[in-house]
C-alpha cells in the first residue's frame, strides 16, 4: 500500500527500506533534501492518493508536537497519522484530539530494534481502534519479524496503549542492561576470571540469562575487551525517566529501573554532589581523612 | 566414555540421560534405589575402570561436602572428581585439597539451563587445569548445547573459576527476572494496557528485551494470565546472596542484583519489621493514622 | 499582630494556640462550625484591618486551590496570603498569579513539627519576595522554635522555595525513617541482641546516629517493644513521589529516597505483583517448589 | 578505678582525657613512645594491679587480634579485657575463648561519638556477662555522657552483643548520611533554592529531620558553602560492608544501607566498569552516540 513516512533518520530511513523491500510504495519527507522523496509536508501530502496514511518517526517532544501539528494543517478528513516516535504517551492523547477535530484518526506505535530493525523486523505495541489498526495492518506486517504475528505485535489497547507498552519496555531495557553490567563488573573484578568476554560468549547458548543484550555486550566484549575505548558517561532518551515517573503515579515500586536511571544519572557527575557531602559529614564527626580536591589526580 | 554420576535428581536425572544419549556409559548413583544404578559410592568406585571420573550433582553445602568426602575414601590416585552443583566457590579449594592429597584431580563446574537442558543442553562454566579440563571434554561437549563450543562453555580459570562465574551467572539471572517482573507489574496497574500477556508474547520477537527468560514469562502468563494461582513468596537457592556478599568484598557496587536479592527476602515475610517501625514512627510525631493489627484484613 | 488562619485541623489548631499564646490575634476558619471563629471566608475577610493577612493551612491540591480561589474574591489589593500546607511547589506559581492578579500578595511556607510543633515550634521554610516575608516575620517569629532565628527559619528564596525545601525535607525524613527501620529489623533478627528498645534508648545520647526522629522510635518501641499491635501498612502524603519526581527531574540520583517511596508502595500489597511475576518465572525454569495460593496462608 | 588502655591515638587518647577527668587512673600503651606511659604490654601488666582491667583500642582486624593474643600472654586469671574497637561482632567469640583458656575475662564495647565524644561523651553498647559488665561499669559510667544512664549505654547481651550492635548503629548511619546527602544534591540543583547552607541550618531546629548528624552537615556546609574543597571519594571502614553481609545472613532486606554502601564504592572508582558496560551495549543496539576516551575532558 502506499504511505507517508516523515522522518528519515537513523529509524525512519531503514524503516523505509524495509518497507520497500515489502512491496509498499512509500514516499518520504525530511527536512534534508539529500534523504527527501518530496520537498515539504505539503508536497507529501498531495503525492499520496486520499484516504493518506503518515507515519511520523521524529524525535519525541517539541519536534513530534510540531510535525502533528502541520500534518494536521495539510491532511484531510478520513486520513491516518501513526506516530511510530518515543513520544511519551501521554501525548497521545492531545495529538489524537487536535487531529479529530479535522475527521484524521490517529495511532500510536512503539517501535523497538534499533538499527538491526532493518533486517529482523521490529518489535511493534500499538495502540489505537480496532478500525484503525486493521486499516494499518498491512504496514505492521511488513515492519514486524516474520514469524507468528503474536511474536513482535501486539495491539495493546486505545490510543496511549502503545507508547505506555514501549516506554515499559524500555524502561525494562534499562534493568537488563544493568544486570549484565554489574555481572560484567564482578567477573572483570574477580582473578580467578581470566576472561570475561569468554564467559560473556559462553552465555550466549544453553544459559537462562541468554538473550540477545546478553549476545551484544558479548559482541561488545570482543571488539573491546577491556571496554577500554568507552566511558560510562550515558545518556537517557527519556523513556527509562518516564517509567519511574508513571510508577510512581501506579504506585507500583521498581527498585530495579530506579537503580538503572539513578546510575546512569549519576555517570554523567564528574563527582557526585552526595558523595561530597558524605565526605564532608564523615570529616566533621570522625576526623576522617577527606580526598581534598587538590589532592586528587 | 565412562562416568560415575552421583546424584539423580530432577538435574541429574536428565543429564544421565543427554550423556547416554550421547554416547556415554554412565553408571548413576543415587540414595533412592529405584533411580540409582549401584547400590553404594564404593559400588560405583568399583565399577568404574581406573582412571575414573565422577561427577557429583547433590545440593550444595553439607550434602557436596559429605560426598566429596566420601569420594576421596573410594576413588584413586588419577582418578577426577567434577563437581556440578550449586556449590559456592570458596568452597572448591578445600575440595580441590581434600581429593589432591590423594591424587584425585578436581573441576567446579557450573551448569545452567535448568529443566530444558536435557534437550537445548546446558551451559557450562568449568573451572581446573587445562589438563583436567581436556580429560573432561568429551562430556563438556555432550552436555553443551549444539553449536559453536564457545557459546556455551567456558574454561573459566582455574579450580574455583567455574562456580564463581556460575554464581555471577545467577546473580544476574536474579535481576533479569526482577525487571521482567517490575515492567509485568506496571503493565498490570495501567488501564490502557488491555493484556499484559499479549505484550509479553509480542515482546518475543524483534524487540530489545526479548530474551530465554521473557519468553518464559510469556509462557507462564499465557498458562495463568493474573498469576492468580501463584503467590509472590520465592525462595532463593544461595547464590543470589553470596553474589552480593561476592560483590561487597570487591567493591563492586550491584544495586540491581542487591534489590531483587531483598525483593526476595521481603516476600518470605508476613509483615515487614521495618514497615512496622517506619509505621510506628510516623504516628509519634505525625498523628498519622497507622492500621491497627485488629483493622486489618 | 491580626492574622486570619483557615483551617483549624490537626496542624492549624495547634498552630492558633501557639500564635495566641504568642500576642497575636488570630481569627480562625473552618468547616467545622464547632472549632471556627467565623463562619465564612467572607466574615473572616470582614473581621480582619486591611492590609489583612491569611495562613491557609488546608490539606493539599484541591482543597487549597478552592480555599486559594475564594480567598482570591473576598480579600482584596494589599492583602496578604501565605500557603503554610503542604502544596506541592509547582503550585505556588499559579496562586501568586491569581491572587497577583486582584494585587494580593503570596508566601508559600512549608511547616515541620507535626504534633509537636505547638510547644517545641515549627520549623519553617518560606518562598516570597523579601517585602511580603519581612511583614509576615512577627507571625514567622511565634511559629519558629525558641533559639537562634537562623536556627528553624529560612527565606528558601522566591515563590515555590519554601515548599521545594520542605518536599525535600519529607523526602529525606524518609530516607531516615527507613534507615532507622532497617537498623530496628536488624537488631530483632539477632538472637544475641536481648531488646532492640533498650538499643534505641541507649542510642538517644552520645551516639552518631542520634536525632529527634531516633527518640522517637525509642518511644515507640517502649510502647510497644514487639510493634505488635501495628501492621506495616504505610500511607504516604506526596512529598515522597513529588521529591524523587523532581529529583528525576533535576536528573539527581536519589537511590536512598526512591528506596523508601517504593518500600511504602510495597507496605500497602496484600501480594507483589512483580514477586509473583519471579515466582512464575522461577517455576517455568527451574521447575521450583512455588507457593500456590492453596497452600499460603 | 585502675585501668590499663592500649591505643592512644583518635579515639584512645581522648578517652584516656575523659577517663582521668573522671577520676580514674588511667596507664596507657601506645606504639609511639610520644604518647605511651609504659614501653610494652608487658609493663603495662606490671604497673596494673591484679585483677586487672585493659580497654583494647587500637584497629580492628589483625591489630586487634595480635594484641589480644599478647594480652594473654601478660595478663593473669581473673584479669578482664574490654575491645572498644570496632572488631567485627564475629571475631568477640574467638577473643573470649582465647582469653577464657587462661581464665580472663572479656566484653566487647561498641563506642560511638567520634572526636566529640571527649566532651559530650561516649554511646557505649557493650556484649558479656552481667558479672563482667558490673565490674567495668565505673569506666562505663564515665565514658557514656552524662544523663540517664539508659540513654547513652547499653548492655546488649552475651559476649557480641556489643559489637553487633554498634555495627548495625554504623549501618544506619550510612544511611542517615545519604539521606541528608541526596537532599543537598537536590537543594544544591534547583534554581529557586537560593543557599542549601541556610536550609541545613535552619533544619537544625524544630524540624522533623533534625539530628546531630543533621547539625554537622550544616557547619561543614558553612565552612565550604559549595563543598568546593572536597571530593566525592568516600573510603568504608568495614562496619557497613559487615551490616549488610549480615543483614544477608539473616535475611533482613536493607535497600537504604546498601544503597549507601555502593554509593561509596562507587566514589572511589574512576569510571564505573558497569556504566561502561552499560555504554558498550547501548552503542551495540541502537548506534547511540557514546562517549570515546578520546573525547572525554
């Protein structure tokens, strides 16, 4: 079927592809002309034969906001907008109101498999009606692994289901990524260990932790055994903060992601304004011996 | 080859099966008799052509201790002991010692994969010398999964290398089950999420976090979809703590492995101590209302 | 000085008693007819001398957003209003914008002391311009707790600083009733310690640990040695879910806090969701021994 | 009375100040001639007059354990020896038995107060029997601060007891110091907030957070407003690693202390191998942008 596709980065790009290779014919805007099939919104939305379909993969927030906004500007009446973004799901909600208001239905998809999408497919939640989502279906199929359709798509509710599920996911993404971390550590840290990587490599078949982070950090493992060439400083997309907010909201407690952002929070210090002050504290009541900054390397 | 297997439970059992199939003439000892292929440890000693390996899979601590033990009074100089349990690692070197003394040669070896190992074979982490470990390989390479020998098994190091690596190996397994089970609850708690099976299930195929263990819990909520026939009262088997206390002698700060260790600890108990205290003490000096023993359920 | 005060509950009761005791002339409101000095925020608004100044100490979000509302149409330009609840912060900007609106001005006080408060004094913390705190200072002076003005007292900075630092304040206080909870369960666990409440008694003077919250539970203890007349059942007032929010926010690591929030979520689960989750996940595995709702209790 | 106290440096020496001020004649061994008022234990012995009392207050571990294997060496049948250093609780049963072959008795006293314990007293929980504790009580007596004497000493139990407990006083203070710790890190954060320095101090008084601990942070606070001439870096001295192996043994969960303890140990790393793990796999899977050595200051 045919499709427009806003957004052709790192995501959007392979995503186009693949949907190409799957027979569909999809057209692309982006604001580089290099990558673009059509020069603006406008354009893309006159090149697709109505009822349209838009698939919009920009970056969350102001950039998403903006890009609904317009769409909501240029499209018509019985049109669709999926936003396959890392929008928080709250959004939804309002995106799919302003773009009611025009008779555009709209559907939230979560998309996960990083650039190795392009070729194993992607891990789909989706949300939005049922209507909405058989209109779309052809284009999941494409985008989804081959196999089972239960196994890498799931409609998981009305609008907001879909970035509610992904933002978990990735929140669930934070706490695996520590865990194999911290075993990392402590086998880097262990003597007896001659290899961590060869351990890592082992794990990759027969294990119960196997899985296919455990197979990366492996990969990882042998083009940088001692992870020499890489610093612990790592960002946060926003979804692993949004987890820990919403529990809060679910009173559900999730000590396990909380530790996984509060690390990563605290890999980008370059010293721990708490560990300052415990240092200052220890000194005051025991006349322990404090690192000073000027002797520290 | 031949192999004296100690030890024929639910472990054990099955390996004395996968070996068979492999090939091996395994002579199986056990207490029960209706399991057991000998009648006694000296029985198995005997049966067994010089030099002799044997290995032990009884629950770790008193039980492996015992049977090394006993071990080292009816086996022979060049004869080797592997053993396959859950022991911790410190204890491999008074094994190693106890069984040298007379010349018997000893590997740690730890195993993974549980109840599937028999048919997707077991992952291995084995720790001895490099001759002891060659001796060994032809039952290391029947129990492994198929495949490439180095995804799967692991010469670790040397005599205690096996274990700890298996030890870090459940550690880790510990926090993996804990954010699998965190991001279930939150699905469970927002009412967008219609079922959180089906994002489980979908979440097997192309996403980031699909792994051996989230395919499980698909599994066990597609058989149970609210868990309404289990409660949350779980057990852990030694190595989850020794992790932690691995971790401390280190330095190895493990957030993540340490708070699904106390999630553990916390659903053995009918009523937290330290809720009841945090309780107590917000009513000194909130007048807070606290739930009263004879208000509660 | 004249102060109209609305909200005559746990917290502003006491604290008419203590201005009162003070010199000053303080009318009070409230729905109760039998505590209330006036019967409207119309009368109260009547009954005070122009430039008129009213505490509002009613409990958070609605409540004081209504309260706020009609203030803002009985008083009028000069007027001063000072939220002394427990507001989140986020708050204090669009009350002074709508009392700033009708030329009313605004203090937001975040108050401690509980119970205790009416005889000891309340710790307070304020945010406003320095005018408006320098003329509510003679109320701040009755309030504030005998001593050094510094000591019990700070201008936190503009609107929104006072009830920041008092969300602070709660999430800390937290963080230490866990810490001391954790220390109770501790010493109740060790056979060899003979009565963890003569530990916490001893622990009241010369100790390190030693503060106002540790008497506390000392006090408790010796009410009730075993705590066995409370369940661990424990609410919590939204300062502790605002604090690690805004800690997320700030991008601030805040695992001794979160650690607190999440054990009082967990406080009020007849069964952990997420626990339950591990113990399917453990039994598909391994094949363990789990608690099945028939055999529990 | 006659006391014999070996250790005269941070802590000896002052008690050595306190115990004399109190009336008692105190004969001190140290190491360093400077300090010392015997040359050896031997003279020590000598200069005591039978039955013997000898306070041991020199580093726990193997300085402990050497000098109480000398002291049974110059001590006699009916002697009494009290470790006031902070031994763990695990090493007192070994001390006791060691001392009790020649007849010698023994209390393990757990001491806390740091460098103001000469002024404002010692909190003293000490482990033996009843007889043994009556004997030492006038030393006790004077080193506790002044007050009822249940505040500020306790007899926790049998030989142990004292050292258990003082431990687990060691382990809620970590976390009190975290808890004050993360609320500066916020305070410090937010832009309303003009000076943490002025909230601490005010917190000093009527507030529901106040402490001595409290008070400490506020002066170091005011001595470096910014904590400016103080790095992170944060050494344990042993008692909160032991809190949390033992909260292990006995299956007591304690997300607050530990979370303190990995705290520290991660302040002492450079880069934290888990976050560069963390790092590596992100990289692996999504082509995020990571932080090259090359590039970080």
């Amino acid at each position: 079927m045919q499709l427009g596709l806003v957004g052709l980065g790192k995501m959007g790009f392979n995503m186009r592809e693949r949907l190409r290779a799957g027979g569909h014919e999809v057209i692309g805007f982006d604001p580089r002309p290099e990558v673009s099939d059509v020069p603006s919104l406008a354009a893309l939305a006159e090149a697709l034969p109505a009822p349209r379909m838009v698939w919009v993969m920009v970056p969350s927030g102001e950039v998403t906001r903006q890009t609904i906004a317009e769409l909501a500007g240029v499209l018509e009446s019985g049109d669709l907008v999926i936003d396959g973004g890392n929008s928080r799901y709250t959004e939804d909600g309002r995106h799919a109101e302003l773009l009611g208001e025009k008779g555009i239905s709209f559907i939230d998809a979560g998309v996960s498999g990083g650039i190795w999408g392009l070729t194993e497919g992607y891990g789909l939640m989706v949300g939005g009606s049922d209507e909405d989502i058989a209109r779309a279906m052809p284009i999941f199929d494409t985008l989804r692994p081959a196999g089972d359709p239960a196994d890498g798509f799931v409609h998981a509710g009305p609008v907001g289901a879909g970035h509610f599920t992904k933002m978990v996911h990735n929140g669930v993404e934070y706490a695996l990524m520590t865990a194999y971390a911290e075993g990392y550590e402590m086998l880097a840290a262990e003597d007896l260990v001659r290899d961590p990587q060869a351990v890592y490599q082992a794990w990759t078949n027969g294990t119960v932790v196997r899985s296919w982070l455990q197979q990366l950090l492996a990969k990882a493992l042998k083009e940088d055994p001692d992870l020499a060439n890489i610093t612990g400083y790592t960002d946060d997309s926003g979804e692993g903060r949004w987890t820990v907010e919403e529990a809060i909201r679910l009173r559900v407690p999730v000590p396990g992601i909380a530790a996984s952002l509060f690390a990563r929070f605290l890999s980008r210090q370059d010293d721990s304004p708490t560990m300052k002050a415990v240092a200052a504290l220890r000194n005051q009541f025991g006349g322990h011996a404090v690192q000073r900054i000027s002797e520290s390397g």
